[in-house]
C-alpha cells in the first residue's frame, strides 16, 4: 500500500459528518527519537478539530475511555483540557478502541470516520490475553475493522513512531476503505539508500528488550541492531524498514549500532555472530518485532534504510 505524508490527511476541506479520533496513550507511545508519540498524536488530534464538522476523542492503553464526547465543533480548549494532561501507560487494546468507537458512532452524523493514532503495537486482546502482536491479536483486530466496514464507517490510521507496526495499519485501514499515513511517508516511499539481506539473531540481554520477562520488555523501544555503516546510513533521516520478503510484511524499527558501548559484552562474548553483523551478514531483532513478522531466528528478511 502507498503510505501517504500526513499533511495529506489534513488537506482539502472539512471534514464532514462525524470524526471520532483513537488516541493511543499505551506505554509504547513514550518511547522514541525526539518528541514522545504520545505528543505527536495530541498534536495531530488538534488539528483534527479545526477540520471536523463534529468531533470526539477516545484514548486508549488496556482502557478505553472517553476523552472528549462527540459533539459539533467542540473548542479547542476543552480538546486541550481533555487530551492535554494525558501521559502514556499500560498495553495497547486496540481491538476494544475499535469495538468501543464503533458503538459511539452507531448513531451518530454520517458520514462516519475513525482517525487512529497509534504506534500499531497492539499486545492487549478482549478477553484480557496479553500477547505482543500475537496472530489472535491481530486476527480479532482486524474482524473489528470488517465490523466498521460493514457499518459504513472508515477507518484512517496514522502510524506514528520509528517502531510502528505499519502493516498491521496497513491492513486495518484497507479493510475500513480508509489510508494509511505516516509523518514522513514519501520518505519511505523513495528509493533505499540501503538495503541489507540478513539472517535474523535475537536481541541480546544487554538491551531491555532483549530480556525475558513482559514487564523488562517493557523498558525500551524495541530496536533492530546492525552495522555501524547501516546505523550511520540510518542516523542522517531516521527511516527503516523491516520486511519479511516471503509475506511482505513490513515493521519500521529504530536502529543501533552493533558497536553501541551497551553492547561490549555481547560483542566479547558472541565474537562470531558480532562479526556477522559488522559485515551486513545478521542483524540482532527483538522477538516482538520478529513475532509480528512471522520471523524466527535464523530466517532472513531485508532491512531498508532510506
């Protein structure tokens, strides 16, 4: 699918009918280069408003609550007071944002939009099993978004972060006859500076996410980790992706390098697997990421840098 900047979402003129926004607020949405996802959704949602006709917010981590009630053109600062203290916690339950929504907006002005702002790093299901991007996860996900389809209600979603799981987005949009949008999408959309084919190892223990319990996983933005040379490639524009070549499936991940200090003992204690890296040969891929493109160690998957 062609990721669209997300200026386009905003172009042309109002949005009519009803808007309902689904702000992610999970803890995922901390993480990041610059500012926090969390804030960058705040700040798409206001824009939002000067645009809709009517408008209402939801949040979501594991609880989904109403943020902003739908009405015709709120203000701006009831948006603010709404959204504004708002910090980021707990899993991400995107299947219960969209069934939640979907009743808000049963009678509401048609025609009827959902705008998700979200990461795509859906772990938390409805019946409470927590499962990082797991395929019932997303299986349920995207029965939600054929249930809007069916109720004639669209579905555009914005993945924000340099971790955002942008196929599962992908596909959640396609399937409410909505787009996909990313801050930076004709980057993504430009030729690669820098492809890499390479077997896929474990993160190590040395990063947060390379640990294994949920809640250390937890600490850190999940990450792929390479050579200096792809790292130094990645650093200048911040853009990659990782695709699983057989099924297409694509993450956008943040990148280290496999030099990092953090990493010494790692590279002291895994000398060949370190020299496999360096040489553009492996790449070191947190189990979240590779359990959401259906990769295990071993496997190979191209790494593009832009």
């Amino acid at each position: 699918m062609l990721h669209q900047r997300l200026d386009e979402l905003l172009a042309g003129g109002p949005f009519d009918g009803t808007t309902l926004v689904l702000v992610d607020r999970s803890i995922s949405m901390s993480y990041g280069f610059g500012t926090p996802k969390l804030e960058v959704c705040k700040g798409i949602a206001r824009k939002i408003l000067e645009k809709a006709r009517a408008f209402g917010v939801l949040i979501f981590d594991h609880i989904v609550e109403v943020a902003l009630e739908t009405t015709p053109k709120p203000e701006a600062g009831e948006l603010e007071r709404a959204i504004g203290p708002v910090p980021a916690r707990g899993m991400t339950a995107i299947s219960s944002a969209l069934r939640m929504a979907a009743s808000l907006l049963d009678r509401a002005v048609e025609p009827k939009r959902i705008v998700l702002l979200s990461d795509g790093r859906l772990n938390f299901s409805l019946d409470g099993t927590i499962n990082e991007c797991g395929p019932n996860l997303r299986s349920e996900a995207l029965a939600e978004a054929r249930k809007l389809a069916v109720n004639g209600i669209r579905m555009d979603c914005a993945a924000i972060g340099e971790d955002s799981y942008v196929w599962i987005l992908d596909q959640l949009s396609e399937i409410a006859g909505g787009s996909t949008y990313i801050p930076d999408g004709d980057l993504l959309e430009a030729e690669p500076r820098l492809i890499l084919e390479a077997e896929i190892h474990g993160v190590p223990e040395e990063l947060p996410a390379g640990r294994p319990t949920w809640a250390k996983e937890l600490d850190s933005e999940h990450l792929v980790v390479a050579s200096k040379e792809a790292f130094y490639a990645y650093s200048e524009k911040r853009a990659a992706l990782l695709v699983n070549k057989a099924s297409g499936k694509i993450v956008r991940v943040p990148l280290l390098s496999i030099e990092d200090d953090a990493l010494k003992p790692f590279r002291e204690r895994r000398m060949s697997t370190a020299k496999s890296v360096r040489e553009g040969n492996a790449i070191l891929v947190d189990s979240a990421n590779r359990r959401s493109l259906d990769l295990k160690p071993g496997d190979k998957a191209l790494l593009k840098i832009f």
